[in-house]
C-alpha cells in the first residue's frame, strides 16, 4: 500500500483547488451562466445605436438575459431578447436601450408596468425607446433646438441654413469636435 506523505497530499489539494478556481473564472469573466435562458421576448426600435447580440438585458440593473438577434424589418430593428426562466414581465414593459458609458457599451433596460397580465414566450414588448445618439445630444446643445424659443413656428435660421459660411450645423460640429 502506498503511504502518502504530508507534502504530497498538499501539492494535490493546492492543484484541486487551482483547478476549481480557474473552472469559476472561466465562468465569471466568460460571462457564461448556469441559468437557463429559455424565455424570450421581441422588441421593436426605431434605432439600436450599438447594441449587439450577447449585450446584456438588465432589469433595475441586474441582468436578467441579453439579446439573441438583431435584424431589420419592415424599416425597424427588430430585437429577440433572452431572459432567465423565472423572469415574469407585465405586458406594459418598456423596453430602452441604455448607454453603459461613453465608449458605446450597450444594453436594454426593462422597465416593468403596473399590469396583471404578463408577455408570454415570443411575444412583443409593445413600448419601446430607442438609442439616443451621442452626436445628436451635441449638436442640440452646441446650435440650439430646430425650432427658436421665441418664435415657435419660426426656424433657427443657424441650424437650419447654416451659418454665414454657408456650413451646415454637422459640418460645424464636426469642425468643433475635430479641432
């Protein structure tokens, strides 16, 4: 019978347990997950910004899926979403998709409703807020709302025709932002 001595059962347990906490990382940092993520919703956007497949979909910050398919039809992007099996949502959620920060990390934020009927699997998530574009908020704070404050139905003659360079409110953000 082979005697074991007091370093080699240790070197053998100090080798398990690497082996177990390199397996939990491979899970944690891969972003697999043990869950089972049968249930799935669509959604309709206007615009998706940047979100793409494998984006998470979180539920007051916890994420609780992510999204399976982006494609368009019929001139809108259409969504399929993911979630966890025991996620139960309202049928006036909203559905919106969130900036993670400024480099473009996208996901969809779900907003539940007050409603007692619940979306059942492969339904639609009826309310929707699209992406807000980055250059867009600039643009709107940089030259001002399309139409002026003092005059509702009036133009802002800056943003719609243009300064006296005969430049286009785009190519004068792009100049501000490139400079």
């Amino acid at each position: 019978m082979n005697s074991y001595t007091k370093i080699e059962v240790s070197v053998g347990a100090f080798v398990i347990t690497g082996m177990l906490a390199l397996g939990y990382l491979s899970f944690t940092l891969g972003g697999l997950s043990l869950k089972q993520r049968n249930a799935s919703v669509h959604a309709r956007f206007s615009s998706v910004g940047e979100l793409k497949v494998g984006d998470p979909v979180k539920l007051a910050g916890v994420r609780v899926g992510e999204v399976k398919s982006v494609k368009l039809v019929d001139y809108v992007a259409d969504t399929e979403l993911t979630l966890d099996d025991e996620i139960k949502l309202p049928d006036d959620t909203i559905a919106s998709i969130q900036s993670a920060g400024l480099l473009g990390d996208a996901y969809v934020s779900l907003s539940p409703g007050a409603s007692d009927h619940n979306l059942g699997n492969g339904e639609r998530i009826m309310r929707t807020e699209p992406a807000v574009s980055l250059t867009e908020l600039i643009s709107k704070y940089a030259f001002g709302s399309p139409l002026s404050d003092t005059e509702p139905s009036a133009p802002n003659k800056k943003t719609a025709e243009g300064d006296k360079t005969g430049k286009s409110a785009e190519e004068q953000l792009d100049e501000a932002l490139f400079k």
